[in-house]
C-alpha cells in the first residue's frame, strides 16, 4: 500500500522544494497537486460541495511548473496531476509538457485527470460542458500517439491533425499512466476503455463503483488487477487501511491543507501512524 499526500499550493503555502524534500524523507510515496487555470468571476457554476468556493481554487500555482521543481530536488517521490483538467489544453501542447516531466523525473509523473466541473471555465477554453467527456477523450488518445509513435497523427472530431514529431518520449513505459478522477457511473467504462488508473475521492458508491468498474474491465478483456486504484481519503486506523487494500485499492492519498511551513509539517507528521500501517500491510 502506497501512501501519497495531495495539495492546492499557492504563494501562501509551503513551497514545492521543502515539501517534496519533507515528504520524500517522512517515507510518502507520491505528491499530488491540483489544476484550474482560473476560475470565472460570474461564479454561474455552483461549487459542487455547497459551500462557498475557497480561494485556493483561483490560488493554486500551475501543476507542472510545481512538480518540476519537487522533482528536481528528489529521488523517489512520485508526482502526480490530481487532477489536470485535460479539456482545457491542446492535446500536442499537454503530450510534450507531460513527457518533459516525465522524463526529468526519471518516469515518476503520474497523470491524473479530468473533465472538469466549472461549465464557464471550460467555455473560457472554447470546450461546451456537455462535450467536455468527449473532448478528453480524444485528447488522451491524441496524447497516446504522441508518446508512442513516431509519426504521430489524430483524426477525431473535436481533435485532428496530420502526423507531426513530438519529442522527447516518455521514459514510462509506454507512456505516463492514465488515472481518471472521477465517480460517477460513466467514469467506469472510460477507466476500463483508456485509462490505466482510477483517482477518486471516497465517496458513498466506492463498492458499487468498485465493482462496476470490474464488470467493465471484464466487458473490454482488460484485467481489473493491472488499474491503479488511488483513493483519496482519510484513514483512522489499520484496520480500514487493510480493508481498502483487500478492495483493491493501492494507493491512499491523505490530504494537506493549504497550510505555511511549520503547520503544514505537523499535519505530515501527524499522519505518521498511516506510514507505518502502509508498511505491515506489504
């Protein structure tokens, strides 16, 4: 069992080099950050959990820019996109940025994605929210081909273009995996149909979400075994850590406040318990 840490960084909180350094050294395996470009002032959108947005949604720092840096000072520490909101970039664009990363790391990006839930945001990108499911879609087999093919075309209709070159490749092999945040029903089969990973929050449905994902794994003659499954949670004992790993999960993301340095460490430090759990359960 993985135990990865994820965060909204803004100017505010710790910054990227004494955090990787911090997790890296406390034994986490993986550092994950979040993306909105911006966020409308009309506000049209509700935020999906009722209350008032908080400003760390507009606040958070561009997520690759982030992990470079907590990749450059680091050895082992994965880092992730929780999630990128793949819509919102030119597919060619995102394939280069994301096998940069990649390699640089040493093939430790994990890329987390989604569709988005801000409606205007999107239409600020010129991608209608009913298409948004579409559009990443075809940005992620757009992307699929520009990591692994040399001459690299997409004919789609929301994404096209005749074979280019795109350098350099990823060292993740045969490219940086693909977990899809999301939990809704329709998620599912998009997992088991392009992704190599499912990144939810923990919600009611996980055991029947869990399961459908299965049913449709088995649909697609894929093998549910091979998803990373990275659930983010919060964990109060051993024993729910060993019970999400009997379901399959791998990876349990903890939460960090949007918090300054000194704060933000005793939070790490207080999930110390979570680090030694992880460990029995190997």
């Amino acid at each position: 069992m993985k135990i990865g840490i994820s965060n909204f960084p803004t100017a505010y909180s710790m910054n990227p080099v004494a955090l990787a350094q911090a997790l890296e050294q406390r034994g986490f395996e993986s550092l994950w950050v979040v993306e909105h470009t911006h966020i409308p002032a009309s506000r049209r959108t509700p935020y999906p959990l009722g209350t008032e947005l908080p400003s760390v949604y507009w606040e958070s720092f561009e997520p690759f820019t982030f992990l470079a840096q907590a990749a450059a000072v680091t050895k082992n520490l994965c880092i992730g996109t929780g999630i990128c909101l793949v819509p919102e970039h030119h597919p060619i664009t995102l394939a280069k940025r994301a096998a940069s990363l990649d390699v640089l790391s040493g093939g430790r990006f994990l890329f987390g994605v989604g569709a988005g839930w801000n409606a205007e945001e999107l239409e600020n990108h010129g991608v209608a929210f009913p298409d948004r499911w579409k559009v990443l879609r075809e940005h992620v087999l757009a992307m699929k081909a520009c990591w692994t093919e040399k001459d690299a075309e997409f004919h789609g209709e929301f994404v096209d273009f005749d074979p280019v070159w795109v350098e350099p490749k990823p060292v993740s092999q045969p490219h940086p995996p693909i977990l899809i945040g999301a939990s809704s029903s329709w998620a599912m089969d998009r997992i088991a149909e392009y992704a190599e990973g499912w990144l939810p929050v923990l919600v009611p449905e996980f055991d029947e979400r869990l399961a459908e994902l299965k049913r449709c794994c088995e649909a697609r003659g894929r093998s549910f075994d091979q998803l990373d499954i990275s659930l983010m949670t919060m964990v109060t004992d051993e024993g729910g850590l060993e019970t999400l790993k009997r379901k399959g999960v791998n990876r349990v993301i903890l939460s960090l406040p949007t918090l300054p340095e000194d704060e933000s460490l005793k939070v790490l430090d207080s999930y110390a318990p979570v680090l030694e759990w992880a460990k029995l359960l190997d």
